[in-house]
C-alpha cells in the first residue's frame, strides 16, 4: 500500500473517534511539551551563564600567585605571592599572543563623601583594563595613561558605589577620600551585574595602578595580572606563553614547581556550566516519563481498536491483503496518533516557554534541535508501542477474524 494511502486511513480512524483519539495523545501532548519547556530553561540557562563569562572580559587570561607547602603541609591558593609589577611589564613586552596587560592591586577601604560613607574594594589598574575585561564607562572618562605614569590622584566609580554615595547626583568632577586620601572621579563604569559565582561586579573603584601601590597599598607584590589575546583559539597557545615567560621572570630551573597559576575564563564557568547541564538532562529525563506514559497509552488504544476491528482486518485479508498491508496499517496510524501529539505539545510547549520567560524574567532558548528532538522521540514512541499492537492485528487468522462478533 502506498504510504499516503496509510496515513489517510490513520487520518480516517482517528476522525471516527476524534474524543477517544484525543484523550490518547493527551500524554503525548504533556510529555512533549514538558521537554520542550525544561530544555528550553536549561539551554537559556546556559546561555545566560556564557553571558556573564564573557561579561569578564574578551579572551581573558589570569595569573595568580601559586601555592607554597612547607613541611608536607600546603598554605593554600595564593599562599606564594611572587607576582609583581616588573612581572606585568614582561608580559606586556615580550607576549606575542597577548593584545594587553595589566597588573591587578586590590586594597579594601572606606570611601568617603560628604556625609555619606561606602566600604568597598579598591583595584589599582593600567588603562588596558577597559580593554581586557570590555568595561566601557556610563558618564565621564577612563582616566589616561598621563594620568597612570604621573601617579595622579583619580578613580572611576562602579554603578553600585556611584548608586550610594551619589544617589541623586553625578559623581563626575566630584571629590571623595580613600583613606583620607583625596581622589577626583572621572568616569562611573557601566553596570555588569552579578559574576557566575553571585558577587557585585559594580561594588568596585578603579585607579591607576602606580597611584593605588603608593598611596593606599604600599605592597611590593601584588594580587593578580591579566591579559588577553588577540582571539579566542590563542588563549591556549598563549597561556603557555604566559607560564614559559613567567618561569622566566622568576628565575625558575626546569625541575622547579610554578609559584604561579595561568587560568582562563573558560575554566571559571566550567563547574557553573557542568552543573546546568546535569540538571537540564535531568528536568528532561523527569518530563520524558510523561511520553512513556503517553506512549502505553496508545499501546493500550490500538490494542483495543485491534479488537474492535477485528472482522474489518478479516475481511481485508480474505480480499487480498498481505500480513505486512495490515501491520503498516496499524503501525503508522499509531505513528501518525503519536506525531500528531508530538505537534500540538511540541506549540503548546513553545507557548509555555514564552509566557514562564515574560512571567518569570528567566532566560529561556527554544531551539531548533531541541523541537526536533522532541518530535522525533514522540514519533519512536508510536512505533515503539504501536508494534506490539500492529503485529498482533497481522498475526489475527483470517477465519477467526471473519467469525469474530
């Protein structure tokens, strides 16, 4: 029989009992629109966790200082802190890979103005920050590297501490004190939100590095340096620059341990990632129970409509069709049942996903893929349970089934 002709008789079946047939793909229906829903909150997610990677910074590579051990005994990550300004300045030189560096000193103060007061984390900077970690400013100016080399007293402001200590106002050309050290603000810096990890981005004060180190810091060595590369397929390559160049710097033999960590930000959303993966492969395994259910559903339908039409499949045989003619017949009416289904869960779910994002504010991604997934796997449920069904109707003795009432 020729496959269009199939269908139309699926198509005829499901139409004589429309509420039955209805009530049969309900499972369908609910399991594929679950999927839909669930995967469409995991990968959106995983995107929204790849924003606020990429919200770092542009190709971002970060050294730290390395772990001391004395004793048998380890001091912890940052224990050993070798790093230093001269080591900035190496990188800057002599990195082919790297499109910028900057050195990283952070000092904890409170800020000061007017009657108003702010406790918060100093980063004593090079102007290629803004280029690094893709920080461009909300009003006023990055300060300039006149003002970096001259040691001047100058600072931009995150949007959480312009929001409490200038909340009616705008802090450009105002004065406050860090350390009851006078600093003129220049620029506030555009909101960033929260990292991966759930800390305030917009909670921090930028000044120029030299001027950080002298006037508030006053440590030789400082918390961390970061680079980035020209692209993204050179953040390996370049790490390995980065660790061959800073070995140099150090002066370490060939069988002496890093004092020293190269990281990327690749690896600082790995864990964040791995996590929303599970848990999407998980929230899909929950919602595809549904379409089991869906599909014993059906398998129970074409069991009974196998019984009810069990002298049509007689006399069908005796006119001349052929076991393979009545199992396809069964089999892709159980397929069409199931895809039909497949199709209305697979609108309604996309339906969901739209108003659970506008009700929620959570980000959501349908995709493409992840529809097909869904119709193919309700389409494998049909035949899946339509075969038992569809076999036993071909295996049905031609006279019993003449004589069957």
């Amino acid at each position: 029989m020729k496959p269009t002709h199939l269908v139309g008789l699926a198509l005829h079946s499901i139409r004589r009992n429309v509420g039955r047939s209805i009530l049969t793909m309900l499972g369908v229906v609910i399991g594929v629109a679950s999927v839909v829903v669930m995967v469409a909150i995991g990968m959106g997610a995983q995107a929204e966790i790849q924003a606020r990677i990429d919200n770092l910074g542009t190709n971002m590579i970060i050294v730290t200082p390395g772990t001391s051990s004395r004793g048998g005994v380890s001091g912890g990550a940052g224990s050993m802190n070798r790093l230093t300004v001269d080591d900035a300045e190496l990188l800057r030189r002599e990195g082919q890979l790297l499109s910028a560096v900057t050195p990283v000193i952070f000092t904890r103060t409170r800020i000061l103005q007017g009657g108003m007061n702010w406790f918060t984390t100093i980063y004593g900077v090079d102007t290629t920050y803004e280029q690094i970690r893709t920080w461009p400013v909300d009003s006023g100016r990055w300060f300039t590297a006149e003002e970096l080399r001259s040691n001047r007293k100058v600072c931009l402001l995150g949007a959480t501490v312009a929001g409490n200590l200038f909340p009616e106002g705008d802090p450009v050309g105002q004065s406050v004190r860090l350390r009851d050290v006078p600093f003129t603000v220049v620029g506030v810096l555009k909101a960033k939100g929260q990292t991966p990890e759930g800390s305030d981005q917009d909670d921090v004060i930028l000044a120029p590095y030299t001027t950080v180190q002298t006037r508030l810091s006053g440590r030789q060595f400082i918390a961390q340096i970061l680079a980035s590369t020209w692209g993204k397929d050179d953040v390996p390559a370049a790490m390995e620059e980065v660790k061959v160049l800073m070995r140099e710097s150090h002066d370490l033999s060939r069988g002496e341990d890093d004092d020293f960590e190269v990281k990327d930000q690749s690896q600082l959303g790995e864990a964040a990632r791995g996590t929303t993966q599970v848990m999407t492969m998980l929230l899909s395994a929950i919602a595809s129970v549904s379409l089991v259910v869906g599909g014993i559903g059906i398998m129970n339908i074409m069991l009974v409509s196998v019984t009810e039409r069990t002298r049509e499949i007689g006399i069908r045989r005796a006119l001349g069709a052929r076991r393979g003619d009545v199992l396809a017949q069964f089999l892709v009416e159980s397929v069409v049942l199931s895809g039909l289904g497949g199709l209305v869960g697979a609108v309604l779910g996309v339906v969901i996903t739209a108003v659970v994002g506008q009700v929620t504010g959570w980000a959501t991604a349908v995709t493409t893929s992840s529809l097909a997934l869904a119709l193919a796997f309700s389409g494998g449920v049909g035949v899946f349970f339509g075969w038992y069904p569809a076999r036993r109707a071909a295996a049905l003795d031609v006279i019993d089934a003449l004589r069957y009432q």
